[in-house]
C-alpha cells in the first residue's frame, strides 16, 4: 500500500482549501487548535485523503492510517462534522478488530464508547447514540459484554424521545431476555420491560398511521418484539411470574398496575389474578384508568351493563393512547347485552381513535353474522347481512394488513361467504349480482349483491 507519508503536506494542503479562523471555530475547536491551525489542517487533510482512499479500495489499513489523525480532530475540533463520528465507528472497530492483546482491545473500544459520549455532546440525539453504543458493545463483546449493554438500552429507553429507532426496541427486548436467562434479573424484568416496548411502538404506530410504508416497519418491529415475549406470554405463565408477587404485596400501586396492564394486553382477564388485582386497584386509586380495567373485569364475568357503566366513565377521562381499547372493550360489552346498535357506534369510535387497528371493523362483521336473522325482510333469509360482513372484513384488512388479522378476517369471509344466496334463489328475490342493495333491520348498511 503506498503510505501517505511519502505525500508532502505542502501538497496535500494545496489540494485543498484552507478554512478560515472562523470555520475553525465553527468546527467546534479548542483554544490551542485555534492558536497554531497548522497542524490541525494537516490532521484534518490526512484524515479526509485517507477516509478517501479506503472508500475507493476497502483496505482497511486506511483507516488504520487515519487513526492518528482521525483522534486528534475529535479531541481537538469535536464538530468538524458527523461524517467525524461515522467514519469514526469504522476506524474504531478495525482498531478493535487489529489489537494485539485484551487491554489494548479494552482501551480501543472504551474510546469508541467515548467517541459516542463526544457525539452526543456536541450534536444531540442521546436515546439513539446511546442504543447505538449499547449495539456496538452487543456486536463486539456478544454475551461478555450482556450486563453493559442490556444497561445501554435501558438508559436509551429511559431517555426516549423521537430519536429513539424503533428498530432498538427489538434489540431491548431481546437484551432484556438474555439478561433474565443470566440470572442478572427476575422474570418480571421480561414482562415490564415488554409492556413499555410495545406502549413505545404503538404510539410510533399511531404517529405514522397515514405512511403505509413507514407503518409496514414499524409493525414489523412490534411483531419481533411480539416473538422475543412469546416464551413469557401465556396467562399460566403470567400468573406464575405475578401470582407470588401480589400474595406478598396485594396493595402495591405500582405493582397491581402492571399486573393488569399486562394481563389486559395479553387478553387474560379471565384469570383469578386479573380479578383480585383489578378490585384491589379500583378500591386503591379509582380513576378513568382503572375504571377501564373494572370493565374489561365485568366483562369478563358477563356483567355487562356495571362494564358499560364503568367503561363509559374511562372514556370520559383516558389519554387519546387508551381510548382504543377503551371503546373497544366498550363494544364487547354493548355486544353481550345485546346493544347491538350501540356496540356498532363503540366500536366504530375505536377505528376512529387508532386507525391502524383491523379489530374493530372485524367485530362489527361479526355482530352482522351473528344477527342475520335481524335482516330477513331482505327476501333471502337474512343472507343479505353476510355482504355486509364481509365488506368490514375487508375493511379490516385494508387497516391492518398484518399476516395474523389477514388469515382471521380471510377465514371468517370464508365461513361468511358460504351464507352467500344461491343464484336461484337471488334470482327468485329478484337480486341481481353486483348491484347495490341495502341490508334491512339495524344493520342497515348498503352493500352489494353476491351469491355463491
């Protein structure tokens, strides 16, 4: 490899335009850099005509070379740019990659720790610099480095904000586990942690409801998240993780909030726990948010009108995060009264609180099959009521093009569309395929004429 010392720095300079004191300044340097600029351009020429000649060839003894130059900038002009910090990680890990024994290995990748620590200093974005360093850290040491960079994604996620990649919320998750199965942490660390990965990803969700490429990632995102949980997510296993921890503490806030967070998402809310732990919360800290838990319990025990009650008064006092669920539990319960109006309008306002949900759609098509009789002024015997279904079922999957709600939503068109009118008898109601029509009863929807 030619080395560039053979190069003149007269020459190397003349290539290039020299910065005034004032774009010094603007690099961010420090008195002694703005005092003798000379060697600073020369750290600065050599660094850049280096990084250059790697990206031409990909030899890494490049970057090598440039490492000299390379920390001398980030000591001295810590905002000559970030291109300092990207090509920085990459001399960094040949650095790491070429050390000829553990304590240099240590040095070298301590001051790649501290290279990030600079850049978040200077140019901001902590959450997603921190994950950063915590993925490096991953990468290098695997599981020699766990109990580092489990703590780099926790403090990631604890400063959060917009910087915060979605994408590192899958790698918390995955941290997190691997830390339980060290022994480092209890199971519950799997179950907290869960539950504030999947808040995060949902309101990213929400955000980007309108960009379907966006939404289709970050979905993604949710569904490794989903994967790496599966292990922890039965009910049996919940109650097993929580179970013993409630018996010790049955009135701790905190704890019984996240005992029926967690059940309510995982849709356990049929277990003992979920019930013992929901009264005791409402008794403890009556709120819209846990007036909403009291409802999903009443459900549950198929008392559905003290759900309504108890659902409506949520509705009046959640965050726009929770009325989703809260309307849609407020559906479920409208439903099993028999409200079937009212369980329509619920769950409606469901799809208008989070319009990247299918579930609610799904179960308005539900309640129409369950209801085809309602319809059977319709000269087909209720068939007619099945079209509509199936048009919400379509809905739901235009919403939420997920592989799980596609399989549901296509099994029940094909149950749905098994009721479909023979074209004998449409034919004999004087229906005509493809035309419109309107379902009668409280239905009433206008769909079109199908037959089988």
């Amino acid at each position: 490899m030619k080395t560039l010392r053979t190069l003149t720095i007269g020459a190397l300079l003349a290539a290039t335009a020299l910065p005034a004191a004032a774009q010094l300044e603007k690099w961010g340097c420090n008195d002694e850099a703005l005092a003798n600029p000379q060697p600073m351009m020369e750290a600065v020429s050599l660094y850049q005509e280096n990084v250059k000649q790697y990206k031409a060839s990909k030899d890494q003894r490049y970057l090598q070379e440039a490492y000299p130059q390379w920390k001398t900038i980030v000591a001295n002009c810590p905002k000559q740019s970030k291109n300092l910090y990207i090509n920085g990680a990459n001399i960094m890990k040949v650095m790491i990659a070429t050390a000829t024994n553990e304590e240099q290995k240590k040095a070298y990748i301590d001051e790649l720790m501290a290279m990030y620590d600079t850049r978040i200093a200077k140019y901001g974005e902590a959450a997603k610099y921190t994950a950063k360093k915590a993925n490096e850290l991953e990468e290098i040491l695997k599981e020699d480095g766990l109990q580092q960079y489990y703590a780099l994604y926790s403090e990631a996620v604890r400063i959060g904000g917009e910087d915060l990649e979605a994408a590192y919320l899958v790698k918390y998750m995955e941290a997190t586990i691997n830390y339980v199965r060290a022994g480092y942490a209890e199971p519950t660390l799997v179950v907290d942690n869960y539950d504030v990965a999947s808040d995060l990803l949902e309101e990213e969700l929400h955000k980007n409801a309108e960009d379907s490429t966006k939404a289709a990632t970050i979905r993604g995102y949710i569904a490794g998240v989903e994967a790496a949980f599966s292990p922890y997510a039965s009910c049996d296993q919940l109650v097993e993780i929580y179970g013993k921890k409630f018996e010790a503490d049955p009135e701790n806030v905190d704890l019984l909030k996240k005992i029926t967070s967690i059940m309510m998402r995982k849709r356990c809310t049929e277990q003992d726990l979920f019930f013992r732990a929901t009264e005791n919360l409402y008794r403890l800290e009556p709120s819209p948010a846990t007036a909403m838990r009291m409802g999903q319990m009443c459900i549950s025990k198929k008392q559905y009108n003290d759900a309504i009650k108890y659902l409506n008064d949520a509705i009046q006092g959640v965050g726009d995060k929770d009325k989703y669920n809260a309307y849609l539990f407020l559906g479920y319960a409208h439903s099993g009264a028999k409200n079937y109006s009212a369980a329509r309008t619920a769950y409606n306002n469901a799809a208008a609180a989070d319009a990247t949900k299918g579930e609610p759609y799904m179960r308005i098509a539900i309640l129409y099959g369950s209801t085809a009789s309602s319809a059977s002024e319709d000269n087909v015997g209720g068939k007619s009521a099945y079209w509509a279904a199936v048009d919400k079922l379509q809905r739901s999957k235009a919403v939420e093009p997920t592989e799980e709600n596609i399989e549901a939503c296509n099994q029940l068109i094909n149950s749905y569309a098994a009721h479909f009118p023979s074209k004998t008898d449409a034919f004999m109601a004087g229906l005509e395929n493809g035309k419109t029509f309107r379902v009668p009863g409280w239905i009433g929807e206008t769909t079109t004429v199908r037959t089988r």
